[in-house]
C-alpha cells in the first residue's frame, strides 16, 4: 500500500513550532493541560525584549509551572516574539498569509541544542526517566524512546543510545577530576 490507500499509517510531517514546544514539554512531564483562561507569558531573554517599543513583556528569571501550558496560550506580541518558536517558523504577527513559510536550516538544531528552555526539561526529561525507568540503562532508553517517539527503540538505536550515555557519563567523570 504505498500511495496509503487503506490509512495504515500517518504520513510523515514536519511538526509546527507549536507543536515542537509542546511536546518538549510533554516529552519532559511538565505540559499543563489546563484549558481556557488567560495567556502565559514565558521567559525571554531580557535582550529581546528590549527591541520591543514597549517593555511590557514581565523579566523571568526561571519558567516555573505557570509557563508550561500548551504553545496555544501563549501570549503574542507582535514587537515581542518567543524565539525558540520563531526559530521553527511560528507564524508572523505583523502579516496575513494563507500558508506559513517551512524552512529547514542549521540554527533550528543549534537552537534546540543551546536554548535555555529545551535544556532545562531535558533535565526534567532525565529526571523523569529515571524516577519511570529506575537506575537500568537499557529501561531508561526503552522509556525514552517511548516518550519522544511514541514507539520502542529498535536494536541499532538501543545499541547506540547506550553507547552515546556511557560515552557522555566518561567525559563529564573525567571533567569533574
């Protein structure tokens, strides 16, 4: 069934910023699914909100449950936007348009890597890993693997996973001494 006549899987899609901040946040155990009331505004670098014309924006010095509902409450600016979605093509506040822009470039996975908010719940993500899975490794990953992707890691990915976390645990073991 290539053309997917009989719907025996979902086809593969890029996922909206929305749609990414969100399951960083359900990945790591922290999405408030809270509906209805009033918009969060998150954390942004005091910098960016300094171009705004207004400083209405409130400083956060650290995200707290509060902020973590879902991407769609999030309050918008239009002088004022939450970087990490708009690094992943959040649409534009200051124009129309039928469809939003798709692009695919190397500060996307920089972003993710570096942004102060996807690695603070990687952090929550371990933590929770550890408080599901236990201290085995092999669970941990499993776990993971189910979190992030929905799916149990295959033997390659398993393999490689546990190899990358050894890996990772030699080099911070021989930073520390």
């Amino acid at each position: 069934d290539p053309a997917n006549q009989w719907l025996w899987r979902y086809p593969l899609r890029r996922l909206s910023a929305e749609e990414i901040r969100d399951s960083i946040l359900s990945a790591s155990g922290k999405l408030d699914l809270t509906m209805y009331g009033p918009g969060v505004k998150p954390r942004i670098h005091p910098s960016v909100i300094a171009t705004g014309s207004t400083p209405k924006w409130p400083i956060v010095e650290k995200e707290g449950p509060e902020h973590w509902r879902r991407s769609v409450y999030v309050f918008v600016k239009r002088s004022v936007l939450l970087p990490l979605m708009e690094g992943f093509d959040a649409p534009t506040t200051t124009q129309t348009c039928e469809q939003r822009m798709t692009t695919t470039v190397p500060t996307q996975a920089l972003q993710l890597l570096n942004n102060e908010f996807t690695n603070e719940h990687a952090l929550f993500m371990a933590e929770r890993l550890e408080r599901d899975a236990g201290p085995e490794l092999d669970a941990q990953i499993d776990r993971a693997w189910r979190l992030a992707l929905a799916r149990p890691a295959d033997e390659d990915e398993r393999r490689d996973a546990a190899e990358f976390v050894r890996a990772q645990t030699a080099q911070h073991a021989a930073a520390a001494t």
